[in-house]
C-alpha cells in the first residue's frame, strides 16, 4: 500500500510513501497466560505488584528474581501498530490495565461462563503517572464506547481493515482466541487518545482473588443489602444475603462478587459499577500503604500478582518490574486520582463526549493535573527503556532541511526553523502540510540522506523516521512538538485543563469508602 505525502508540494518539493502492516517483520512470539476477568481488576493488580517488587527490591530480595522470572507471561507486540503516536506524546508514562472476562486457566471457577469462550474484556483503564512520580489518574474506558477499531493483527498474521463506530471492548476478541488480543486493544487506546502507551498489562479472576487474600481484605461500603439476584439477574428470586449494607471488609470471593454487581446498586448501569470498582482500587491502595508491609509478607503478594500478569514484553522481567515499580514509589494517596472518559448514552451504546475528551488527553499530553497543576517535573526517561529526557546538543552543519507544520498551531513552523537554525541546520524553507492532524512528529528523508535525518531527529525527541521517494529532508511537526517546551510558550494558547464535569466526578485514593454510594 503506497501512502501519500504529509507534506504540501511548495518549497521545497518532494513526495513520501510508507510500506502497509503486512510488510512487517513478524517478532518472536513469547508464551501467553490465559486469563479473565470481568471488571476492572487490572489496575489493582498491576499496582499491587509494583508496590510488591518495590518493597522485595528494598529489603535485598534479589533471590526471588529467578522465582518472578518465571512466572511472567508476555504477549506478542508484534501486533502493536506501525502508525503509533511517538515515543514524546506525553511528558509522564502511560500503562493500559485490561481486565479479561475468559474463563480459561481456571477462571471460570470463580466468574461463570465457558471454559472455552474466546478472550473478551469489559473493563480498561489507562493509568497516566506524571512526570512528577508524584500524582497519578487513571481513566476508565467504558466497555460499550464506541470508537474505531484501527487495523489489527490476526493468528494467521494478516491485519483486519479499521472498523469505525464498534465497542471498545471488541478490540480484545479480534482473532477470536481465548488469549485475547491485547496489542489491538493498545492500538485503539492509542488512536483514540493521541498518547503512546508505554506498557499494557492484563489481568486475571484467580490472581484477583489471591491478592485480596494477602492483604487481609479490602474496606468496602454498600447504599443497601445485595441478594444473589443482584448479581445474577436471571434469578426469580432475591436468594441468600451476599452483603449487608453499609461498611465491611471483603476479600477473595467476595471481593470479585463486589466488583461484579451491576444490578443491585444505583441505576444498574456499566458506568455506575466503574464507579464502585474505582472506589474499590482507592479503598485498596490505601489499605497496601497503610499496612507498611515487609518484604517477607509481600513475597506472596508479588508472587500471586506475576501467576496472574501478561504484560508486554518492556515489563516481562522481575528487573522490569522493579524498575517501573520505582517510578510510583512517592506517590500520594490524595494525588492518586480516578476519573471516568466523557461519555453520553447513544442509545444503548456509549458514546464519547467531544471537545471534553480531547481536551482531558491534553491535559495528560501536557501532564496537568485535573485541578490544573503542572506536574510536569523533570523527566529522566521511561522506566525500564532507557530513554532520554531531554535531547543531547545537535549540530546541524552541512544539512539543509526543510519545515511543515503537520498542526493546527499557528507559527510552530517558524519557531521550529528559529530553533534548526540556532543548531547549525541550513532551512530551506517553511509551510504548512496537507493535513493538520499529525500527533507526532516525522523526519522523512530521500536515498543516501538517512544519516543526516537522523541528526535531524535528534532535534525532535519521539520523532519518527521515514524514507521517502522524494529528494531532500523535511521535518513535518506533530503535536507532540507543539506540546513541548521546545516549541514555547506560545505554541499552546492556554494550559490545558481536564473539564470541569470530569474533575468534579473524581474520586482520590484517600475518600472515604463510603463516600458517593449512589455510584450511577
């Protein structure tokens, strides 16, 4: 498939082309654990495991390394999309949390349904840390939102066509395997919200219920008692007491059948138990932090949380692990905020609420708390990669190139061409590309130029290459330039803010568990 240029055909003038998925190498295929859960269980988990490494890497119990090692599964990431958003998107670090509701390995035990059902997943957050390592929000996606589905990969390696106006939650079935499809669900997560995920963990029943288990329990309140028709509607009659109402402690079976009421509390909606399991995560964290737990009493936490772990394989190691669990170590309870993506019902579907999402991806591309705080701090890469904050000085002698604004920001092409120029780089002239929507910045160069588009991506942390048939270099600006401080202050006509209606429903780490019962 032949891609059309980004840039205009004025000064200077040459034209790019790209290769489809299907020319894509196929990666190493690491083993997989099935796994399955309804609701959001994943964030939980992915934040008790690192909290787990944390406390096992500070008390010397590197002996259990080789233990963790071998209990990790990884998915294939080479599912992952070739037109991702760059590596610079945003200023902190993004991990997708996935909760499958397969049955498999077990599962069905504890959540019902066919051992053999194909991999389906009706919860997922996105869990933005700031650059800070000092505040941290989690988005809830609904499962019935509808969004485009971009193109996947399939078992046979060929990709599927992009499916606009389809449930999010049908990117984990694409392939209809009981793994699931994590790497699909990534890619839509990234198109719909413009950031690059950094890591995708899913999450399974058993490893849930395990958890709970080693920390004792976990505080809960209810607005009422919960019959056994709560959570299973096809019951005629109400059935025996599962919780009474007000404050209580619950763990294991329990614990799941709390996440999993729809029925029996508020207006039965999805959105109303994405409530409660978001005060579930915040009753849970506060109970892992309070406890002060030693490294010989969350050795079976850490163990239990890797059994039920498949990650990516930037975490498929304990050293990983560790290394991203360093990243959450100082944050607070208070700044730990929980939000869900602004929605409306679009008959029996979700639909997402335009211009108040984009403007809270933004606020995250631009790490601003929902209060509005830069919590930007200074970046020192991402856990785990390796990656430089900040870039190494360029020197640009000897290399013409040219500039295209691929936004709609005004001046950003002047004051990337100020900047080249500063470096040494010859620009050789300035305008505006055919579109206007590129997230992230690309640097395409013709034969024999490949070196020096290099030094010119140098200049732009996260850019992309690309070879083109064209002559020359050219360097078409994304958003994540225009986000950044490069670009100055100018380039953003305010700060960007989550919205109000957004930041009034949040719920912090610290509340009360029995605030806010009505959830939906």
């Amino acid at each position: 498939m032949t891609v059309t240029s980004n840039r205009r055909t004025d000064p200077p003038r040459h034209r790019s082309g790209g290769a489809a998925h299907g020319n894509r190498a196929a990666p190493r295929d690491r083993r997989r654990r099935r796994g399955g859960r309804r609701g959001g269980r994943g964030l939980r988990t992915a934040l008790l495991v690192t909290l787990a490494l944390l406390v096992l890497a500070a008390g010397g119990a590197g002996w259990v390394y080789l233990k963790l090692d071998g209990d990790i599964s990884t998915f294939d990431s080479g599912g992952l999309s070739d037109n991702r958003p760059g590596a610079g998107s945003s200023k902190g670090e993004n991990v997708l949390v996935i909760g499958s509701d397969t049955r498999t390995g077990g599962n069905n035990a504890l959540g019902g349904g066919d051992k053999d059902d194909v991999g389906r997943s009706d919860t997922a957050f996105l869990l933005h840390v700031y650059a800070d390592h000092r505040h941290a929000i989690a988005v809830s996606i609904p499962r019935d939102t509808l969004v485009t589905v971009p193109p996947c990969k399939l078992p046979d390696g060929t990709w599927t066509k992009a499916r606009p106006d389809t449930m999010f939650n049908a990117a984990y079935s694409v392939g209809q395997t009981p793994k699931g499809n994590p790497a699909c669900t990534q890619n839509t997560v990234e198109q719909l919200t413009g950031l690059r995920v950094d890591h995708t963990v899913v999450v399974d029943f058993k490893g849930f219920a395990e958890l709970t288990d080693v920390v004792g329990g976990v505080k809960v309140c209810l607005p009422q008692d919960v019959y056994e028709n709560d959570l299973n509607p096809h019951l005629t009659a109400p059935g025996r007491l599962l919780f009474h109402k007000g404050e209580q402690t619950v763990s294991g079976q329990r614990a799941l059948d709390y996440v999993r009421i729809r029925h029996g509390i508020g207006d039965g909606s999805d959105i109303g138990r994405i409530k409660r399991q978001q005060a579930f995560v915040a009753s849970l964290l506060k109970e892992v932090k309070s406890k002060g737990l030693t490294p010989t009493r969350l050795l079976p936490l850490a163990d239990a949380a890797t059994k039920s772990l498949t990650v990516d394989p930037g975490l498929g190691s304990a050293g990983k692990l560790i290394s991203f669990a360093m990243t959450l170590k100082d944050i607070d309870l208070h700044n730990t905020k929980f939000v869900t993506l602004p929605w409306r019902y679009e008959g029996s579907r979700v639909a997402v609420v335009q211009p108040d999402a984009d403007a809270l991806w933004a606020a995250l591309r631009s790490d601003r708390t929902i209060d509005g705080k830069n919590a930007g701090g200074k970046k020192t890469g991402k856990a785990g990669s390796g990656a430089a904050a900040s870039p190494t000085p360029v020197s640009g002698a000897g290399i013409d190139v040219a500039v295209y604004n691929g936004t709609a920001v005004p001046g950003l092409a002047a004051r990337a061409a100020t900047e080249l120029t500063g470096d040494g780089f010859t620009v050789t002239g300035t305008a505006t590309a055919a579109g206007q929507d590129h997230t992230t910045t690309l640097v395409e160069y013709g034969p024999g130029l490949e070196d020096r588009a290099r030094t010119v991506a140098q200049a732009f942390p996260g850019a992309e290459l690309r070879s083109v048939t064209g002559s020359g270099i050219g360097v078409v600006l994304g958003q994540t330039y225009a986000d950044s401080p490069a670009a100055g202050a100018s380039a953003d006509p305010a700060p960007a803010t989550v919205p109000s209606e957004v930041a009034d429903g949040a719920r912090s780490a610290d509340d009360n568990p029995c605030s806010n019962l009505t959830y939906g």
